[in-house]
C-alpha cells in the first residue's frame, strides 16, 4: 500500500526531504488556516530545539468534541517530550468512515499536515496518529491505511478499526478502561487487538481500573514510545 492510487484512505502529504528553517516559529497554540471548514489546532511547546527535528501527534477527538477537546490528553506532554501537537476537528459530529465512509477528514487532515511539515522540520521516525473513543478508531484505521507515514498509533479506548494492509509495521498501542460503559472492553480491545496480531502486527495493550478516560499515566506511557 506504498501508492495513494484512488484509495480515499491515504494521505499524500511527506516531510520534505530538505527541511523547513524554523527560525521565527513562535510556540504556543495557533490555528492552522486551511480556508472554510472546521477548526484545526497546532500546540507548539517552547522547548523544542531550532536545530532538532521534532517530534509530531496528529491528535483525534471522540465523537461531539472538537480540536480543542483533542488537545486534551497530550499537551500536557508536550513540552517534555518536544512533541508538536495536531489537532483537526472532524467536518461532521464525528469521523468520517464512523458516518458514512473516508472523504473530508482524510482531506482535511492531509492538507493541515501539509502545513505543518512546510513549516516545522520533523523526524520522520517519530510521526504517529493518536486518538479517543472514536478518535482511536479513527486514528487506528488511517493510521494503518497510511503506516508508511506514520510510525506509531496511539489508540486510548477505540471502538473498531477499518481492516487495511499496512505497507510497514507501525507501533501500536492501545489503552482501555475495563469499566468503560460507553465502549466496553469486551466488544472492542478485546476483539481489535487479537484480529491486529493475527495480522502480524504487534500491538502493546494496556488495560486499566477505570471507564471512559484516557488517564494521565496512560497517556504518558503511551507517548514515551515515540522516544524508543
């Protein structure tokens, strides 16, 4: 799956191979100005290196929320972690394969990466795609439709994944509440990971005391292995 092709899944969008000077990027929180359509959001920690290639989280809200609520759980990681943040919100009240099939938030989400890898120099062993409740599903799906990007996933509590062969093996990491009422284990995680692993991809499962949530430990957990 090395070619975009017709596939509606796949995203274009590459690091170049001569990376932006970052000199005058300003860290804090700004709006990535893509035009009409929903809000997309860039965290910038103040730690990041002008000489160092950072490291990026496309981050996916669940369903109702906003780029705002996918913010959330990784920000404050940020800056220890020199990790840029992404954040697009979802053109309907959630991700598009959940409603209907791929189309406007694959776009969407390729023209803000567009943005960010114009602007920020990048490494490229360090990109993943990260996610809530419908954001994990989502971020599992495109995530492996497009693993020659993206190197790892981060999935806090999905509810499916499309199938799709990855064109490499990303890292993949799942966290689950056990007493999660809104999408419980047994009907989710615990049907997702073993069909992943039968697939030949290796998945690292973390489940937990608790509901619908993404915990703080688990969420730094989970981005400590971008650093491995």
């Amino acid at each position: 799956m090395g070619k975009t092709g017709n596939d509606p899944s796949r995203l274009t969008a590459r690091p170049p191979a001569t990376p932006p000077d970052r000199t005058g990027q300003r860290p804090g929180l700004r709006a990535v100005d893509l035009g009409q359509g929903r809000e997309v959001l860039l965290h910038v920690p103040a730690g990041i290196d002008v000489g160092t290639p950072a490291r990026l989280v496309v981050s996916l809200h669940g369903a109702g929320g906003d780029a705002r609520a996918g913010l959330g759980p990784l920000v404050p990681l940020a800056e220890t972690h020199r990790l840029l943040v992404l954040a697009p919100t979802s053109q309907d009240r959630t991700w598009d394969v959940i409603v209907g099939g791929w189309g406007p938030d694959v776009r969407r989400i390729d023209e803000a990466l567009k943005d960010v890898f114009a602007s920020y120099p990048l490494d490229p062993r360090r990109l993943a795609i990260s996610g809530f409740s419908d954001g994990a599903s989502y971020a599992l799906s495109l995530g492996l439709a497009n693993a020659d990007l993206f190197t790892h996933i981060l999935a806090f509590s999905p509810g499916f994944v499309v199938p799709a062969r990855p064109a490499r093996t990303p890292g993949v990491y799942v966290s689950h509440g056990r007493a999660d009422d809104v999408l419980p284990i047994d009907r989710t995680t615990r049907r997702i990971v073993p069909r992943l692993r039968s697939a030949g991809i290796p998945v690292e499962v973390h489940e937990f005391d608790g509901g619908h949530t993404v915990p703080a430990g688990i969420a730094a957990e989970a981005v400590h292995r971008l650093a491995e």
